[in-house]
C-alpha cells in the first residue's frame, strides 16, 4: 500500500470522505489526522453551529417585536 495525503477545504470534505468510504474496504484504510483548520470525524458541522450559538447566546435579535407578522408585512410593503 502507499500513503496518500491530502489537504482539502471544508466544503468539500464530507463528499471526498463519502467517496472514499464507499471504496472496497480491502482496498483502502483511511487514517484521520488532527487539523484545527479542518472538520473532524467526532466534530460534525452541527456541532460547531451549536457552539457558535452558544457563544453569541446573549443576543436577543427581535425582542422589540411585539407583532412580528405585521413586522413581516410592513417589510413585504417596502418591496412594491
């Protein structure tokens, strides 16, 4: 076997790891590597999104709202 090393972006990460878990399974071991700039296995982006959310937890965007669907249609009149 040899060893492949590649340094993708973020975006396409998941469809370069779907590609190569669908290769024979005898063909193919795949190795991760820690990297702070890349997703890893155990982090999906869902769990970065909460973190994110969590971190900016005390903004409290439309709070002023008390009628939030005449807030919508007054918006919608702008647009005519």
């Amino acid at each position: 076997m040899r060893v492949l090393r590649i340094e993708v972006s973020n975006s396409i990460y998941e469809h370069i790891l779907f590609f190569l878990q669908n290769l024979p399974k005898n063909l193919i071991k795949i190795s991760y590597e820690s990297n702070k700039t890349s997703i890893s296995k155990e982090k999906s982006i869902k769990d970065e999104l909460n973190e994110l959310f969590n971190k900016y937890s005390d903004i409290k965007p439309f709070q002023e709202l008390s009628n939030p669907v005449e807030w919508q249609r007054n918006i919608r009149d702008e647009w005519e």
